[in-house]
C-alpha cells in the first residue's frame, strides 16, 4: 500500500514542468492531488494523464485574491487536511541589475516569494491545528550561489531560501515538516524563451536534469518517517 494513500496534497504551478512531474508523481503514490496553474487546458490533460487522482484548481498565482479563494476552496474540500504543500509556481527571468527595472524585481518577488508565502500562509493554520503537514519549497542552484544575469531571480531565489529556513527554526517539535528542495539546471519548458541549446552562457539541454528526477527526490522527502525531516536536498547532475 501506498505511503502517500489517503492524504492531500497541494502542488502550485502544476501545469509543466517540475511541477506536473511532482503531480504525477505524488499521485501515481496514492495521494489526491490538488494540482494548481492558469493554464487550464494543461490541467485537465495532467488529470487525464493521471487516471482522476489529480484535480484541478485553476488559478494564477500572481492574483492575490484569486490564490486566497482558490487555496479556501482546497482546504475545504479536504476539511481543512491538506498533508503535504509543494510550493513550486515562479518565474525565470534573466536580465542584469542594470536591465532589471524596479518593477520587474517586484514581479518576479511576487511570484517567487510572495505568492508562495500567500499559499503557505492560508495552509500553515490548518497544519498547526492538525499537529502535522509537509511544506517543501522547490528551490534552485541559485539560491546559494550567484550568476551573473540572475539579478531578479537570484534576489528571490535567496528569499525563498530565508523564508524556508525560518519557517523550519519555527516548526521544530511541532509535527510539521519542511524540505527545501534545490535542483541545479532542469530541463522544462521554463527554457523555452532563453534557448540555452544555442545561447552562450548557457548549459546544454542534454547536460539538465530532468523534471522526474526533482519529482522523485519530492516523493522520496515526503514519504520518510514521520520522525524524520529532510531539511534540505541538493540536486546535481552526475
């Protein structure tokens, strides 16, 4: 039997990428999955592709209003018991500091720190009341080293980072576990717009990670013994 069967499971930006991988993944190990992306034609594939054990929650996860009534609705439907958060929607922009605009900076904060702390927020209630939950936050290379380039995604990167690392000093002893989880480069669409394959700078697509390999460490995290946190996991390619 699956260790994952019976709990609930929140995945944001589930639509490509590490995110679908994670949603498949948690689901084909028995959890129901609610998988969170404005790109609503990819999510009703994602449940296709799932057989039923994933459902949809359409959102962007930019728009405050709509994030708060769409993870109200989650934790209704799973009376207030969602097991596991996977906090993985965010932006990839890469521009120097000095072709980064204050408002770009604020863009690429609100959808790689604030947006998720928006999510973990509504659910960290819940998970307390309940004296257990799991809150992985998918992080990246670059939120411990710098990149020339980076300047948006990097600020918001190490943000992350931060808001992991207090959120885990908070929940010792309290039955909610939190796993920060930094892959180096993954191959998904997120590429796309950069074309790495031919763009100087840039590692290879052949030379990634693939989105399977995040999603399996995410499985593997999650379903240790409830005695055991995985603070933190590092992702590279041989």
């Amino acid at each position: 039997m699956s260790t994952l069967r019976g709990q609930h499971v929140l995945v944001t930006g589930a639509s490509r990428g590490i995110g679908r991988a994670v949603a498949l993944a948690l689901a084909s190990a028995g959890a129901t999955v609610h998988a969170l992306a404005r790109n609503v034609a990819a999510l009703d594939a994602l449940v296709a592709e799932s057989e039923g054990r994933i459902v949809t929650a359409p959102c962007d996860v930019c728009d405050a209003h709509a994030l708060q009534a769409t993870v109200t609705r989650v934790v209704e439907q799973t009376s207030g018991r969602v097991d596991v958060l996977v906090n993985n929607a965010g932006v990839f922009p890469i521009a120097s500091v000095a072709a980064t605009s204050p408002d770009q900076l604020a863009s690429t904060l609100e959808a790689n720190v604030i947006s998720p702390f928006r999510v973990l927020h509504a659910l960290l209630g819940p998970m307390q009341a309940a004296g257990r939950g799991h809150v992985v936050t998918i992080g990246s290379v670059a939120d411990r080293r710098i990149f020339a380039g980076n300047s948006a995604y990097s600020a918001s990167k190490f943000g992350a980072r931060a808001l992991h690392e207090v959120l885990r000093e908070e929940m010792v002893g309290t039955g909610i576990r939190t796993t920060l989880i930094s892959p180096s480069a993954t191959d998904t669409p997120i590429w796309d717009p950069i074309d790495p394959d031919n763009t100087p700078g840039f590692p290879k697509r052949a030379s990634m990670l693939r989105a399977e390999d995040v999603a399996e460490a995410v499985l593997w995290a999650v379903t240790r013994p409830a005695h055991v946190n995985i603070d933190e996991l590092r992702l590279s390619r041989a």
